[in-house]
C-alpha cells in the first residue's frame, strides 16, 4: 500500500494548483454538463486545451494536447479541480463518447473533420441509441437505414436523446441489414440534426423539466461514407463507447461533493432550536452514507492501481454503476428528509432550498438508475461476468435466432 | 500509487489460506464446536508454526514486525475458514498495547514471550467503548475492582490487557489472587469471550496515556472484525453462487433465474468495495494516525450493515438447506454477527464517528 503519487507527480499537481489558482476566477458555473456551451463555457474550454487538462492525451492534430497516456496526470486533474470546486473540461456525449470512438475506430478523414470542433465546443452531439421498443435489450432496434443512390434513407425513432434540440450532429444505430441476426444487422452512422425529415419533441420527465427528447426520422437522407466503422459492425462501435458512458457515471468526487453539500445543509437546516444534524437519527443516516461513499471512494483508488498494473478492474469495477448511482440517490433522500416539510417546496418556491435542487436531484438520479443499463441489466453483468452465473434460458424463439448468429 | 496488498502481503494470505485449508476444514470447525472449544489446538500449532503468534512484535524481540494491514489480511482468512483460533487479541490487540503504552522494560519482558507462544494474553476494553449493566473496572493502587465485560480470546488466557474506567490499560495474570473468570456463551462457537471480575486483583499498569493507547486497541479491533467480516462474507457469497449453479428446480439450475441470481449480484455489489474500505482503515491505522479512528468505524460499521445482508441472503439462495445445520452456514452466519456487535455495532460506531468528525451538537 503506497499512496503516495511520487515527486514527479506532486510537480504535476503543483502546476495544476498553480493553473487553479490563477485562472480558476475565469470559469463559468458548471460548464461541463450545459448542453450548449456559453460563450463563457467555450472559452474556457479552449484554455483548457490550450493547457493540456481536458482532451490531454488526444493528438495534437486533431486538436488535443498531444500528451502521452498516464492515468495518474489525469487523476490529478480531476482530483485539482474537483477540489478547487472548477468546473473541467467539457464532457458532453461528443467529447466523452463520440471523440473516444473515432479515436478508436473512424477513418482518418473522421478523425480531422469531426474530433477538433468538437473538443472546442463548436459542435454539440447527441446519441441516437434507444428506441420506444428498444431498450435494455437495445440490439432489437428498428430504426431502418436503406442504401439509395449513396446514401442511406433513414425512418424510425429514437428516444432519450438529451441535448437533441441544441444539437448540430447525431451518432445514431440503425439497422442496415434486415436479413442479419439482430447484432450484426446494425450500424453506426454520424449525421447533421439539421437534414430535412428530422422531427426532435421534448421529452418531459417526472422532473417536470424536459432533460431528454424523442427524435423522428422520416426519409432522412445521409451520404453512405459517413458511416463508422463498416456496415453491420454498429453494434462492436457502439459498445465502444458504451463502456466510456458507465465510466463516465461512476465519479468518486463527484459523491463526496454531493455528501459535503449534504453534511452543509444538515448544520444549517433549523428545526425548533436544533439544527437537522443534530438528530440523531438523520445524523446516523449521514454517517452510513458517509462510510458508503468512503468505501467507493477507495474502490476507485484500487482501480485506479489496477489500471496502472495493466490489470482489469474485475468485481471491483463491475459494482461502480450500480453503487454509485444509487448511492446519489440515498444522499439526496436523506437531503430531503432532513429538511422535513421544507423538503417538498419546489420551482422556485418562497422558502426553497438551493433552487429544489435536492429534489430535482432525487428524481433525476432515479432516471440513472435506470438509464445506462438499468440497475437489472448491472446485476445481469455482475452475475453473469463477475460471478459466473448462468445465463436466463432463452425463449425458442430467441434461441432459433441465436444459432442463426452462429452459423 | 498502488493501492493494494503488496506481494509478500499476497503470499502471506496465500500461505494462512492455504494453511488453514489443510488445517481447518468445515469438518473440524463443526466438531471442535461440539465439544465446546472456540480454541483449536492443530489450528493453533499450525498459525504458530507460519509465525503468526508474534505476527505484530517488533522483530527486536522476536517477532514479525508486521503491520496492522498484514494482520488485516490474516484476520480476513481466519474469517473465511471460520478458524477456532484466537488472534485479535492474542496476536494483535496485547502486542500492541505493550507496544503503545508498555514501558521499556514490561515491552522486553513480555514481547518476547507473546511472540514465542510462551504467553497468551486476553484482551478486556470493552468497557471503554459502551458500559453496560452498570459494570466498571476501577484501578486503585496497582489493583483492579470491578467486572470487565467481553474479555477477547478469554479461554486459555495466561494473561489479560484490561481496560479500566479512566481508559488506562492494566496487564493482570488470570490466575492472581481476587480474579474470577466467567466465560460467556455466544453465538459464535469459533471464539471465545467472558468476563473478568475482579476483587482488588493486582495488576501491572502500563503508561497513563489519558486513554490513548486503549482508544488506539478500540480502532485496530475494529478494523481487524472488519476484516474478518470480509473473509467471512466472501465465502458466504462463493458457496450462495456455488450452490445456485448446482442446485435444480423446474429444470433449470436456479442460479438462471434472475430472482437468484439477483441476490448474489446485490451481495457481491455490497461486499466489493468493502475490500477497498478495511484496507485503507488498516492503512491509515499504520501510518495516516489522524484519519485512522474515523476509517476504522465507517469499515466496522460498513462490514457489519453489508454482510449483515450478505448472511442472511446466501442464507436464503441456499433455501431449507441453508437454515438446516447440515450445510454448516451458520457458522459463518455467526461469526458475522459477532463481527457486527463486538467493540461497538453499527449505531454505537456511526455515532462515536459523528463525534470524532464534530457532527454531534455542540450545545
């Protein structure tokens, strides 16, 4: 056990502190989640870049900074300014999504055209993968795409598309192959929001607030080369990027920031004379919570040790998704409860707390219970990858298609 | 950076695992529990022999010189197998009172002899952590009055660390003048614990630290019940996986169906980032001092609230079988609840932890 980054590292932070310090001021308000970027959000993003602590290791010619990989550099950066309260770099569902799997798996044209502006916040993606019917069994989609005259004419539906309505660009599964077993039917195509036949309506949620949308593809008429990766290999593309939206849910620092506004608000919360973390009841809930958010806390420094090595995170990062999004969602109950009555009062009410936050909290972490592979489908994976269990028989019918897949 | 056991810290898991494998299968733990000894003789002689006895002893009189992470790592694999063998007090708990509190001289007279074996202590702070039943051990010129409750690896004591009412440790021979001793029955025929009640026995006392080293013997115990609650929960959760992928109704092993398979997956998920938590409370009880106390509750009260779940639903992946003696779960099933109890449970521990951080009110 050796927690200790060593001297060259203790350098690094150093710079990073350095860097805080003197332009911290400059940082707009959460400008890694906005949907589309201020003009604010947009500048710091570039000195961001400029500066190497977002988009590090990303190619110098396709607007990153050029650096070598190393996990405890970005480690460090995402420690600084979690601990500074600064906002990083953008990590909208282009930057932390679209740009790792061109990275990986785009043509060098792709590559040019596509990865720069979006690092600069220039050009805002949304992802088109879920389907009305089409969920966590997200392979069965149906959203069709037909080669015409060289492009793909494109119907169908999609859903959950947050940030559609602000978005200039789409990476979106269709089904290209209608003959092919339902993972190899599917491909993953890139394509402006602003082609005619796109329809985006907002998708309110339990929030009252419209975070997602429904998109409607009607003749939408795309050039057959902006396609990643080939025909049919949609689903090897998506996965790709799949296993960087579950890391992306799973941010220790993100948990002991919403613990820290937790414990803040339980010592100014009055109830009578007393303050709500002075109960002792709430208080024991804290404090559970507390050594809960610890325990990931360090499970996040054992994987972190285990990327180092080289070695698969096994178990130990399996659990991350299912944890911690449920974890978020007990600290905002908890916030709730503490405050009583006052709890309830919402949308800008007289008497709210922290703009209803707490509560728009609550209800918006059930929605990443559920999204990014339901708390069922982790449990499928932990048991199934992490334990070795069975797998559920298939239905017949689901079983004639598998053996299809085979063949 | 590395977060984690080292490789000798590896190899010293691998050789107690592969020892009390050999040693302690289920078979022996069942009949050393049905004649009624939490203390195993091979078990013992076995640990003795990889030099576990003088596992903390500084290597200046003759032991290891091991950490509280190693014996952490022990801790957990005498958990997995259920070991009828004393340790935490023994092996770790005694050593380290002499260690932090023991002058000069009682550290070169006694070390020696923990670490060969020639001497087995007890351990007795329970009274520093909760009193209850109104009893108290009061030290009045070099003799102990009073009762000290939940006495650690009670039988076969030569010796006991005894806690008294101001924090202050004593070292009392079990066998002086004015000591009774009363073992108690648990739940958990793998250790034993019992009480000392004291007549003006006389005792050695080691240095008035204001409670110190006692608070410091609190929260390495803590961490190494945490510790064993590990071991235990994780062999809870491979036989409840075992047993689902073996087991067969209505033609299907019943590991395949999703309500089973469920429960082992929100098990595993508990459980995991527990590991994460004892060692870095094990960690920070070796060399992060002031973060130490605090660590030590979140991985004693964390382990008890998780594998509290973990007992009870490997219990019920294992259906009628789990609940029968037959399988032999529950001992692992008690041992985990004594883990869960033992030197605070959760609440008495969150709430000693609220205190440590000044989360209590201050009025």
């Amino acid at each position: 056990m050796n927690l200790e980054y060593g001297p060259k590292y203790e350098r690094f932070r150093a710079e990073v502190r350095d860097f805080l310090a003197r332009n911290g001021k400059r940082a707009p308000e959460s400008a890694q989640r906005a949907a589309r970027p201020t003009t604010d959000a947009v500048a710091w993003q570039n000195l961001l870049l400029e500066h190497g602590y977002t988009a590090r290791t990303i190619p110098r010619e396709y607007g990153g900074y050029g650096a070598e990989p190393d996990i405890l550099e970005a480690r460090i950066i995402a420690e600084e300014f979690a601990r500074a309260g600064v906002p990083g770099g953008l990590s909208n569902q282009g930057v932390s999504m679209l740009v790792p799997t061109l990275l990986e798996l785009g043509t060098e044209e792709q590559k040019r055209r596509w990865i720069e502006p979006t690092l600069r916040g220039e050009i805002v993606w949304c992802q088109g993968y879920s389907e009305p019917g089409a969920g966590s069994d997200l392979a069965s989609l149906r959203t069709s795409a037909r080669e015409e005259n060289g492009h793909f004419v494109i119907n169908g539906q999609k859903i959950w598309t947050s940030t559609a309505r602000q978005a200039d660009m789409i990476f979106c599964l269709v089904r290209t192959e209608t003959e092919a077993p339902k993972h190899a039917g599917i491909s993953y195509l890139i394509f402006s929001m602003d082609l005619p036949g796109i329809e985006v309506r907002p998708l309110k949620t339990m929030t009252g607030h419209a975070e997602f949308n429904e998109t409607f593809f009607t003749d939408v008429r795309v050039p057959v080369d902006q396609i990643v990766g080939q025909r049919g290999q949609g689903w090897f593309v998506a996965n790709a990027t799949l296993g960087h939206e579950r890391g992306m849910l799973g941010d220790p620092d993100a948990l002991e920031n919403r613990l820290l506004a937790l414990i803040r608000l339980m010592q100014e919360e009055q109830i009578g004379s007393a303050r709500a973390i002075d109960n002792p009841v709430l208080r024991d809930r804290l404090v559970a919570l507390q050594a809960e958010v610890a325990a990931m806390k360090y499970n996040g420094m054992r994987l972190l040790s285990n990327q180092l090595k080289g070695e698969s995170g096994g178990m130990a990062k399996l659990i991350v998704k299912l944890q911690s999004c449920e974890l978020a969602h007990q600290i905002s109950a908890l916030a709730i409860d503490a405050m009583g009555e006052m709890g309830i009062l919402y949308a800008e009410s007289p008497r709210e707390r922290e703009g209803g936050v707490w509560q728009w909290n609550y209800m918006f972490q059930l929605g990443l219970i559920i999204g990014g592979g339901t708390a069922q489908i982790q449990k499928n994976i932990i048991a199934e990858r992490g334990l070795n269990m069975p797998r559920e028989p298939r239905l017949a019918l689901d079983a004639a298609q598998s053996r299809k897949e085979v063949a | 950076m590395d977060f984690g056991l080292s490789p000798e810290q590896e190899m010293l898991r691998d050789t107690v695992g592969r020892c009390l494998a050999e040693t302690c299968p289920l078979d022996h733990v069942r009949s050393c529990s049905e004649t009624g000894s939490a203390v195993s003789d091979q078990v013992v002689a076995a640990l003795h022999d990889i030099g576990l006895t003088g596992l903390l002893v500084p290597e200046v009189h003759g032991g290891l010189g091991m950490t509280l992470l190693d014996a952490a790592v022990v801790a957990e694999q005498l958990g997995r197998a259920v070991a009828p063998a004393p340790f935490l007090a023994r092996s770790v708990l005694a050593p380290l009172a002499l260690m932090l509190a023991g002058s000069a001289a009682q550290q070169a007279e006694w070390l020696p002899r923990i670490a060969s074996g020639a001497v087995r202590f007890g351990v007795a702070i329970a009274g520093i952590v909760e009193e209850r039943d109104g009893v108290r051990v009061r030290a009045e010129g070099g003799r102990l009055t009073g009762t000290a409750l939940f006495a650690l690896d009670f039988v076969g004591a030569d010796y006991f660390i005894v806690g008294d009412v101001s924090g202050r440790l004593h070292l009392l021979a079990a066998t002086s003048t004015g000591v009774e001793r009363i073992a108690l029955q648990t739940i958990d025929t793998t250790r034993s614990i019992g009480e000392l009640r004291l007549t003006g026995a006389i005792a050695e006392p080691l240095a008035d630290d204001g409670g110190l080293a006692a608070r410091r013997l609190r929260d390495a115990g803590r961490v190494l019940l945490a510790a064993d609650s590990l071991g235990a929960g994780e062999a809870m959760i491979e036989k409840a996986v075992a047993y689902a992928g073996e087991r067969e109704q209505f033609g299907r092993v019943i590991g395949s169906f999703q309500a089973v398979k469920h429960m082992c997956a929100e098990m595993a998920a508990r459980h995991e980032p527990c590991r994460a938590l004892v060692w870095y409370a094990a960690h920070a009880f070796d060399t992060i001092p002031e973060e130490a106390a605090l660590v030590a509750c979140h991985a004693k009260s964390l382990t008890g609230e998780v594998h509290r779940f973990v007992a009870r639903t490997a219990t019920e992946v294992h259906g009628g079988m789990g609940f029968t003696d037959l399988l032999g779960l529950h001992f692992w099933f008690k041992r985990i609840g004594f883990d869960r109890q033992v030197l605070g449970g959760p609440e008495r521990v969150r709430s000693d932890a609220a205190q440590l951080q000044g989360l209590t009110a201050t009025t």
